[in-house]
C-alpha cells in the first residue's frame, strides 16, 4: 500500500486496521528468527504511527512513506539474507564430503 501512489491515508488506515485485526486474532508463536521479530516491531510501530493517531490525513500519511519504504527494504534484505546464497558457495557445500 506504501508504495501505490493512488493509495490515500484513509484507505491505508482502513486495509491496515483490518490486516491487523487479522493479524491479531492469531496465536501468537515464538520464533527466533530476527526477521520475525523485526516484522512484528515494524508492524506494531506502523500501527501506531498511523491508525492510533487521531489526526492521520494524506500529509502525514506522504511524510512517513519514504522512510517506511526504507524500513521495508531493509526487513526484505534480512528476510532474503537468510535464503539467498550464491551459485559458487552452493557448489562448495555440495562437495564438503569428498575429500
């Protein structure tokens, strides 16, 4: 939603009230993945950056769209970071019993 232009700070709040909502009514499960924990922070922190405050409108809403496309990218590359490995290292890995 961040990253359409078209997107105004009341739809935003209503998709994201809604996703949340979701988000919340499932069991909460334990996992040590940094990429995990770091999602729920993020989530949590949008959260109250926009749908807790009482005068959230399009100016605020552009204000913190470019910071939080930053945050995203940054939780994308920890999230990529942990199954991504290039071609030659899988091939060293392949071959670590022959020898």
């Amino acid at each position: 939603m961040l990253r359409d232009e078209n997107v105004c700070s009341q739809s935003f709040m209503v998709k994201f009230e809604q996703l949340k909502k979701k988000f919340d009514e499932k069991a909460e499960v334990h996992l040590d993945s940094e990429y995990h924990q770091q999602l729920k922070v993020y989530i949590e922190r949008l959260y109250q950056q926009t749908c807790s405050v009482e005068l959230f409108c399009d100016k605020s809403f552009n204000d913190i769209r470019e910071a939080e496309m930053s945050n995203l990218n940054r939780l994308q590359k920890l999230k990529n970071a942990t199954s991504y490995k290039k071609d030659k290292h899988k091939s060293k890995r392949q071959n670590e019993d022959w020898g």
